[in-house]
C-alpha cells in the first residue's frame, strides 16, 4: 500500500492506495492499447484543450491535495497547475499547426528516374509508459509535460505515479482521463514492481522518465533487457535540477569581492527551512556534498539528523548532516546551504562537489580570473542548465563556448527555475542530464519523442494521409521538392 | 591481417590490411576529435561538394578497386560512386539550406513575464562513430550515408571497415580524407577489436550502424555497457532487406491465380547464379529459410554446397542447401531460390518463415481474400519496407493500415532496392528494421542523428549563433513565435 503523507507532521492521511499488480498493469496497457486506434483519428486538439479546461476547473480541489501531501503551498501549487493546463494548450497549438508531423514531398522525376517519395511523422504503434516525477506533483507528474506531449502525439499514456503524492497523482488522473473521449487513453499504475513491468512491456513503444540518475539507469537497465530497443527518454537529476525543497542553484562560479547574487546567497545569512515533498529527497539531500574537510567544514554547521531516514554522511565519522527543522515539528524539512570555496579547491574536489544534492543548497566557486574557468568548467558533467551571470558578454565567451557542450539551455543574468513551455524550450542535456539529450521534456518539441516517420513511394492518392496529398487539405507547413513552404495556420 | 578476397576465385588479392590496436583506434578517435572545433565553423557545405568532386574523379579506380573484391560489376559500381557522390552533394544543400538546426526563437513577454527564448541544434560534442556494411561498398560503407551525414552535421567520423572490401574501404578513405579540409576529419579502422574499442571510446558520441541483426544487436550491448548512453544508430538487416547479391524481395503475398510479378519469379523458373560480395553472406543465406518439410519441400531443390563455409541446414540431416556456382567455378556464387506456399501455411510457420535470408531467395505467399491478409500481417517483424502490388487501392486499404506500423516505407507496384538519396526518404523502421526508429539512415534527414538542441535563454546577442539573431543573417527557416517562417533560399 502507498500512504499520502503529510510532509508537515509526517502522518498519513486518508485511506493508502494499494500497489498494482503485474495483472492490473497488463489490463491497463491493453485498454489503453485498444483505445489508440480511434485517438489517432480524433480531434486531439479539442481533446486536449477539455483536458486543459477539465484541470483549471478543479484547481481547487487539486492544489489542496498536493499542498496535503507536498506542502508546496497554494501559490506555487495553483500556478502548477495552471501550467499543466497550458502545457496541454500548447500542444492543442501544436497540433493545429501541423509542424510536428514535418511533412516533406518529394515528386517524381524523369531524369533521373526516381519515385514520388512522401515522408510523414506518426504516432508510435504502441502505449506510451510515464515515470512520475516528485518535485513537481503536476508539471512532471500524471498532469506533466510527458502525458500531454504523447497524448497529442496520438499515443495512449500510462502512467507510473510517484509514491510520493499518490492521492494528488490519483486525483489528476480521475480529472484528465474524464475529459478525455475515452478514459482508457490515460492509465495510472502504482509501486516499483508495476513502473518495472510497465517498462518491459511489449505494447509500450517508449518510456518518459522524469527523476534521480540512478532510478533513470535503472530503468534504462530494465529496458536494455527488453528484446526491442525502445526509446527512454530519462530527463535526470543533474546538478542544476531544481530541487523539490526551494530553488537549489547549481555550483556557480563568482568573481572574488562580487558577492554571489543569488537566493542561496542570502539564504545563507538567514537561513529559512523548506518542506521537501518526501522523505527521500532530504535523505539524498543530506548525503551530498560528500564529507571533506576541504571547502566548507567551516561554513557549515550541522544540527542534528533524523537517523531513521538519513544514514549520515558515508565514510565520515562525524555527526550525520541533515538539520532539524526549525520550528521543531518538521517531517522532511531542510534547511538551505551554501558551501563557498575557490576555484583550485573546486577543482580539486570535482567530481565530489558536484554530486547531485537534491535539496537546497548551492556551492559558491570564487575566482579572479574569468580565462581560468574554461578549464575547469569543461571537467563538469553534463547538465539541464548552465547560467552566466555577467555584465560584460565579451569577457563570458570562453566559459559560453565550454557550457555550449555542457548544457541543454544557456541562461543569461537569470534562473533556471520556471522552465518556459514555449516552442523553443529545450529541458534535456548530455548525459546525465538526460538519457536522450536530442530530446526534450518540456516545450512544443517534446511531441518529437513519441513520433516516428514513414515514407510513401507512388503512394496512391486514395490512401496518402491528408497531410501528405498534393493539395494540402490540412494546411500545414512542408517541403515541397527541397523548399521549405510556410503553413495556412 | 585482412585479406581482399575475390569473390570470383575465392583468392586473396594484392597486400592484407593490417588490424587497427586499441592504441592506434585511440590516436585515431583522438585526432578525429582534435578537428572537430575547426570544422563546426568551417564553410562544410563547399567541403561535401569537393568531397562529392573528388569521388566522382576518382570513379574509375574506385569501380574497379571494388569490382575486384565484391563482383559487383561495373554498372552496378559505377552508379554507386555516384550515388555516394549525390550524398554528399544532397548534405550540402542541407546546409545551405539550413532547416536541419531547427531554429526556434520566441521573443519575451511581459504577461505573462517569460524570458527570451532561443533553440537551434548543433553537432554533438564528439566523434561520430560508423560502422560500414558489406553490401553496398560505396553507399552504405566508407564513402556512404552516415559519413556524409555526420561530416554535414559537423561531426568528425571514425569508419570501422567492413571487412569484405578492405581494398575498397582504403581507396575511398584516401579519396574523401584528403578532400576534407583536414584530413584527421575521417579516421578508418579495421578489425572487429577495433570496432569495439570504437563502440566505446569516450570521445564517439553516437553510433552509426548497417548490417545484420546479430551484428546491430553485438554493438547495442556494447554500447549498453558504456556510463553514457549515447545514441545507437543501427540500420539492421530484416526481411525485406535487399541482399547483396542480387535483389531479394520480401516474403511476399500474391493473390490466388495471378503469378508474383517479380524479378524471383523469373529467377524461379531460370535460375541465374548471384555473386556475394563475402563468404558470410552465402553463408548465412545457405541457412535460412529454416528446414521445414512444409511450404517448399518440393519446389526446392538443393543442388550442393561447399561445406568449408555452409554448415548446412541447422537441425536437418538433409543435403546442405547452398548451390555450387553453374559455372563450376564459384567461389560464393548463389543461385536464387523462390519458395511458393499459402497463407495458412505461411501463417502456421511464422516466424520460421520470415527470418532474415541475405542472399537472393524470396517466399510468395497465395492467398484468396484481401480480408484475410490483414491478420496475418499484423504478426509479421518491423521491417525496412513493405510493397504492396495491386491495382485497386481501396482493396489495399486493410493490408496498408497495418504494414504502416511494420514498415518504415511503404511502396506501390514498386521494388524497395534503390533507395532515393532524397528529403523526403525514411529508410528506417521499427525493430529490428532499425535500432531507432524516429531515425533514417539515407536522405536529408538522416544529419539529424548527429545533431543535438541547445535553448538560449536571455542570451546577448552577441553570443548568439548567427542563426538565432533577429536579423538572422544565414537567411535560413525559423519559428518565430510559434509560426514558421520560410527561408530566403
């Protein structure tokens, strides 16, 4: 069974939901398989802005059951849910516009000889299996970008809720899939052993994964086994991950005298607690940075550990490092850090300071000389997000030109909290960022990963899709004999 | 050492091929990736028209180099030189072109606030690793399509040789290395060592693969074991899979009273003996289709075989089934078999009957009904292609639904080989056609395997690419907040 627990107090709520079974999993995909046919035909559009509209009208009900069990509170809880909705918008956009199914025409020529040749993008033959994510009980999870993009790629979705908010994962499902024109089209399976069986099944035609590296090469390894390769689409943690707590910057890199000018700078004077959503996030929270007496043993000050969830620092004999919360009744709260150090130390200790930290705290790298980052900055791993923050673009080319390969989206004087979902979104990464780095979890390009193209060679007209007959009856955007021509839309 | 072998003597010709060492694949990969940043910024289009150039200039040495060690004859090469020529000259247009980065910009808002958001691709931060296939010297091996690809893409290319035309390979390599504007921009090595050591190198950022089903599925595992999961392009073998002997159609269905209008069906009835460009390839043909005293039992009649590299129907005490060449003096000469059954039979003996054969034999289906080809389809393996040869579209309606999901081309009253090097082709397929099936590994889109997003977010102009300036310089498609606006070319 999977309780819904109150982060606040620790304490279950409400009745515990019971785990699925291989049987229930099976039953699930085939229903959701059966009702693909008649999706890929229908008006998606529509259906997904009902599904939008069906969100919006229970943002009520929905941030309440997310702030019971993730204590996001109600602002951050009701705009998520506001961007579940528009992530369905969006891809309602999508749709009408016709770009995604990248039509291409090429007619037959005489000299020399070649066949008319039609290329189109379809929906993949099969279910679309989601893995949840904690951080975010809407945006990443049942109601997430994933489920949105392969429903409007014409693919049924099923589900893997997080056990983390299993009552808020329940309640998105019962809201979307009624506003959808069949409700097999979204399935919803709960624990480990059914998110394992729904990643080998032979109707899932590829896996979305939103979550830590190592549950991402798990299930990478359960796939790996499958006698088809299909696609996993692993968004991982990697060290610029928002993390579920507060916004946690990633390691950043500060002119010396120039004080960092972050959250986490002035978190560090006064420091604030925040609620993780579940009990696994600040027990991987207070693991990381691993123990070293280096940079910040004299920064940070340890208050205590619930030993029963954090098994303190490994291979340190001091004092576990997870702080009580503040207020003395708290469950799953941290308080935020800030480690400070200089580049040569950085350095140094890469690759243990840049382990990924999924709570709030931030490491601090200052330097004197903007030509000795490049260097280092080319040791990092891959990442979602790379940040400058700098007044002079000149002076930043070199670290631009190193992040480039670093990174999935470069920000400038910002943060990467608020992942846009907007056409040119790109939230992915080289690994570990992502297990699929040409692909995207987030924006109008995440319909790309549920799609696969077929070509038609003297196809008859009769049997062409419409998308791909001469006179366009879709008016979408295509090229036509190598030239790209604009959409009607 | 690696031996050039005639295929009409079965004798070694001119000096072997020495086996590339782990230490030289690495100076190799080393090198490759030492060109990379030099070449991201070069003008690459001009060099894939001096590539294209110099195979063209080169077209008399090459045929016959390859003649020598395949059999291909000069018709038959000759077209492939060129073919690999309109590769290169297809991948330059690409890039004048420039749709390929995808570039997407959507400027900020202030209701709701967003930033400023940019995306384009660019190549991957690394090698691009290729391993050639034996049936095509040319156009899937050295001088093929993911060589100019990735090169287009901006990727230097370590080739891993196929053994079957070492000859072939080295000449081809020396023509394209030195058309480059640094010859380190294509590395070649040799051996199935190297192949692995390749497969794994730290600097190969994605895989290229054409070949056989065991092959694709060795390299995957491979691949699987690395830290990182790059992408693995595999083009594998499967049932419609043109041979290199001779063309070798699919497992076909014919209706009832009408004789299958193909080339086996002639062959049937005058057997014309094959060259195979390698002894695998016969060998691997002798043992395929599986014993079975079913279908064929009576319409094939095996006439010998060289036990040296034809172990004989696996399981079966019957003759080996690999014919001597009719001109007695064959060394891997075949002669084309077509076997003839129903559809209940065929039905009763999948998958038996569908296993990959790679030499020139073809099984004709008869059936009664349209209506009950349908079933029967649908349990048939992913596969490159599927032809349908009828007269009457609307009575094709049923068999085209489904061959969609199996096939990646679909093809009317045509013949799959001759696969247009072109925008609109997809030459891919679910598994086991390919071991990725968004991709293709021939025509225009066949760069995006090597290419990966980056968003820009907030981004001073001045690092900008200059594809995603407002003013955008380059001339080239874009979305601009959300509508796709056409190029200048």
């Amino acid at each position: 069974m999977i309780h819904s627990i109150d982060p606040r107090t620790g304490e279950s709520v409400g009745d515990p939901f019971p785990l699925t079974s291989d049987d229930e999993v099976d039953a699930i995909v085939g229903a959701a398989l059966a009702a693909g046919p008649a999706w890929r035909s229908a008006d998606r559009a529509a259906a997904l802005e009902a599904v939008a509209a069906a969100l919006e009208a229970n943002v009520e009900e929905l941030w309440r059951a997310a702030d019971a069990e993730t204590a996001l509170g109600e602002t951050r809880l009701r705009g998520e849910v506001g961007r579940a909705a528009g992530q369905f918008r969006l891809f309602a956009q999508v749709l009408r516009d016709g770009g995604h199914v990248e039509a291409v025409i090429d007619h037959a020529t005489a000299q020399p000889p070649v066949p008319d040749l039609r290329r189109m993008n379809h929906p993949l033959p099969g279910v679309a299996g989601v893995f949840a994510a904690s951080n975010f009980p809407f945006a990443f999870s049942v109601a997430g970008g994933d489920t949105a993009s392969a429903l409007a790629a014409g693919c049924p979705v099923v589900v893997k809720a997080h056990d983390g908010h299993p009552a808020t994962s329940e309640l998105s499902w019962q809201v979307i899939r009624h506003a959808l024109p069949d409700p097999d089209l979204l399935g919803l399976v709960r624990g480990l052993d059914a998110g394992k069986r729904l990643a080998v099944h032979p109707s899932v035609a590829a896996v979305g994964f939103t979550g830590s590296i190592p549950g991402g090469k798990a299930i990478q390894a359960l796939i790996a086994e499958r006698p088809d390769p299909i696609p996993f689409y692993g968004e991982l943690g990697a060290a610029s991950t928002p993390s579920s707590c507060c916004p946690r910057p990633p390691a950043r890199a500060s002119p010396r005298g120039s004080p960092p000018r972050s959250p986490s700078a002035s978190a560090s004077s006064a420091p604030t607690p925040g609620w993780c959503s579940s009990p696994t996030t600040p027990s991987s929270w207070c693991r990381s940075p691993r123990p070293s007496p280096r940079p910040w043993a004299g920064r940070c000050s340890p208050s205590g550990c619930r030993a029963a969830t954090c098994a303190g620092w490994p291979g340190s004999a001091s004092s576990p490092h997870w702080p009580k919360d503040s207020r003395g009744r708290g469950a799953f709260a941290v308080t935020p850090q800030v480690f400070v150090t200089d580049l040569a130390t950085f350095a140094a200790d890469l690759p243990d300071l840049v382990e990924e930290c999924f709570g709030p705290a931030a490491v601090v790298v200052v330097y004197d000389d903007p030509a000795d980052l490049p260097p280092v900055l080319e040791r990092l791993d891959g990442s979602l997000t790379a940040t400058i923050h700098a007044t002079d673009p000149a002076e930043a080319r070199g670290s631009a030109e190193v992040l480039l390969k670093k990174a999935g989206r470069l920000i400038w004087n910002g943060w990467p909290t608020g992942v846009a979902v907007r056409w040119a979104m790109h939230h992915g990464g080289p690994w570990p960022a992502s297990t699929a780095a040409a692909h995207t979890s987030v924006g109008a390009a995440a319909i790309r990963r549920w799609l696969v193209p077929t070509a038609y060679q003297d196809w008859p007209a009769e049997l062409l899709p419409p998308e791909l007959r001469d006179d366009n009856p879709p008016g979408i955007p295509r090229r036509v004999d190598g030239v790209l021509v604009a959409g009607r839309a």
